[in-house]
C-alpha cells in the first residue's frame, strides 16, 4: 500500500477506499455465492474463486490509473467470494460434530500461511521489479492451483461419498430451536473482525509515517500478524471444541478493544511487534468456533448460505469501515482513530454479551 499511494498520490481517504473496494466486492459476492452453493456444489464455486483471483489479480497489477485499479480489485472480490461459503459444509461433512473446532482450525493453517508468505514474497518481488511485479507474477501458480485443485476435489468426491455419508450425522432436532441465537453471536463475529481487518489495512501506513519505517518493511511486516494466525486457528478451534464457541468468541472480542488502543502506546521494535501478533491471535483464533457454531445451528440444506452471511458480514464491514477510518485517519490522527474502533469494539461486546451469556454459553 505504501508503493501504492506514491504512485497514485493518494491520501489516507483514498487510500482507504482502495483497500475497501475489494473487501466490500468480496463481502458482497458471498451472499449469492453461498445461496449458489446450496444448490449446484461447493467444487465449481471453490474453483471460479481461486482462479477468478488469478486473473483479476494479473488485471491489478496491469493497472494504469487509480479508477482501473478499483474496478479490477471490485472483480477480484466479486470471482472470489465463493470459497468461503462453500468450504466449511465439506469440511463439516467429513468430520464428526465434536471435532468441528478442530478441522475449521486445521483449515485456516492454510490462509494463515498464504496470508503469511504473501507480504514477505509480495515486498521482495515489489523490491526488485515494482508493485506492479507480485500481483502479476503470483497470478500465475494461484492460477494452476484451482485448475489442479478442481481436478482433486472431483477425486475425493468420488472415493469419499460413501464415507462421507456415513460420517455426518443427520441434523440435531434442536437447530431450529436454537437459531436465533445466530443474530448476535454473527453480529459480534463479524463486527469484531471488519474493525481488525480495517485497522490491520492500514498498519502499513501507521509504521511508515509514526515510525519511518522503508515502505517495503512495512509491507512485511504485516507477516507477523498471520503468523500468529498459523498458531491460533487450530488453538482456537481445539478451545471452542472444549469450552465453547460462545466462550472463545467473548474472550477474543473483549480483549480486541485494548490491544487496538495499544497501537498507540507500545514503542516500535518488540512492542509493535506483539501487538501485531496479538491481533492476529484475536483476528485468526474466534474463526473457527465461529464457523463450527454456525454449522452446528442451521439445517444442512442452509449452512453454505448463512455462512455467505457470515463472511459477508465480516468483509462488507470492514469495506465500510476501511474509508471510514481513513476519513478519521485524515481528520484526527492515527492515535484518536485507534482508540475510536477500540472503544466501539468494547461497547458492542458488552450489548452482544448480555445477548448472548446465559443463553448459548454451552458447547455445541
């Protein structure tokens, strides 16, 4: 982003609706593409996700203006929104329910690691040849991993039905019973992670003009967050499977506030460091409870739609938010503008809490 805005000479308004086309296209995708799940199959929507990022994501780094540069990452979020909806019922599907925690986590080790690697291979590409250079040359491999992976799933589908059949159970007789405990549990779910998602968008750019950080070091560092994320989503699903869903999500919305809000406190160097690692701990580590609650409450001809809400919520949150932050970033600094999404994530805790305790605070 930093190489970005110098060469397009934005602000922190413009800047941030540059990072929020994509997040808000995506989150809005997801909608249709989890009703479409529902009803032609996980293993198309999964495959036009993966290879629709390649080819928007070669069209970015083509781009040769700020306006083509938003209409192609509005595509980018548009082919992509699929995969999330469609995912978690195969994966539901293959396990039993009281390990559900479990493989959701085990699944995210995946988009930790690609969201790990992807800033450090990004900054060093980006270092040699422009930030014109990954976007492009990443497209490539993305691009032959969905047609690779197509292939795999259509595999598995067949050696597995039977077993897969086996495995998962029919539906629990209380999931209509206990679906309205879904509003506020996705309420907090995705509040919680459009504000990290919104504030870790512009990280970058909060080290570079608070610290001077190199613009490409910058960039890297964004690593760290989702390196945490490589610990945290299966520690988080292993915690939901023992203690809770509604317990894990609570305790990682509660402490979210605080550590936004130490952004600005902490010095740069091991400070910034472990705040950034604690974000990630908080952003990666409620996702798969969430997951495994949401399929634990609603039938199973459903799930892949109201997950398309649940990721919807997360990512058109944060697309929303992301300009506005900028605005604020604009207007009053970074420091007063950390401590607004702190205290706006502590308030919303404390209303969906009352909602919630009591009431869904049992394993599911």
């Amino acid at each position: 982003m930093p190489l970005i805005r110098d060469e397009f000479a934005l602000d922190y308004t413009k800047s941030g609706l540059l990072l929020s086309v994509f997040t808000l296209s995506y989150g809005i995708s997801q909608l249709p593409a989890g009703w479409l799940a529902d009803r032609i199959g996980a293993r198309i929507l999964i495959t036009v996700a993966i290879c629709g990022v390649a080819l928007a994501g070669l069209l970015v780094g083509l781009s040769q203006t700020y306006t083509m540069m938003l209409g192609f990452l509005a595509l980018m979020g548009v082919l992509g929104g699929g995969y999330h909806p469609a995912s978690p019922p195969l994966i539901s599907a293959s396990v039993k329910p009281k390990n559900r925690g479990r493989a959701f986590g085990i699944h995210l080790i995946g988009g930790s690691s690609s969201f790990f690697l992807a800033p450090l291979i990004a900054a060093a590409i980006a270092v040699a040849l422009g930030w014109r250079a990954p976007f492009i040359i990443l497209a490539v491999p993305t691009f032959a991993f969905g047609i690779v992976f197509y292939v795999l799933l259509g595999r598995l589908a067949d050696k597995n039905k039977d077993k897969h059949r086996s495995i998962s159970p029919p539906d629990h007789p209380a999931i209509q019973q206990r679906s309205h405990r879904l509003v506020p549990f996705i309420i907090l779910a995705t509040f919680t992670a459009a504000v990290l998602i919104s504030t870790i968008l512009f990280i970058p750019l909060f080290l570079v003009d608070n610290f001077g950080v190199a613009k490409e070091a910058a960039a890297a560092f964004i690593a760290i967050i989702y390196f945490a994320g490589l610990l945290a989503s299966p520690l988080g699903g292993y915690l939901s499977d023992r203690f809770g869903r509604v317990s894990v999500l609570l305790a990682a919305s509660f402490i979210a506030g605080p550590v936004i809000y130490m952004l600005n406190i902490v010095p740069f160097g091991f400070g910034i460091g472990a705040i950034l690692f604690m974000i990630g701990v908080i952003l990666y580590t409620p996702q798969p409870a969430s997951e495994a609650y949401i399929v634990g409450h609603v039938s199973g001809h459903r799930r892949s739609s109201i997950l398309g809400i649940y990721f919807s919520g997360s990512m058109m949150g944060a697309g929303a938010i992301t300009p506005l932050l900028g605005y604020f970033i604009d207007h009053v600094g970074f420091s007063t503008s950390f401590t607004i999404a702190g205290v706006a994530l502590v308030v919303v805790s404390i209303i969906c809490s009352i909602w919630l305790w009591g009431k869904a605070a049992h394993r599911i």
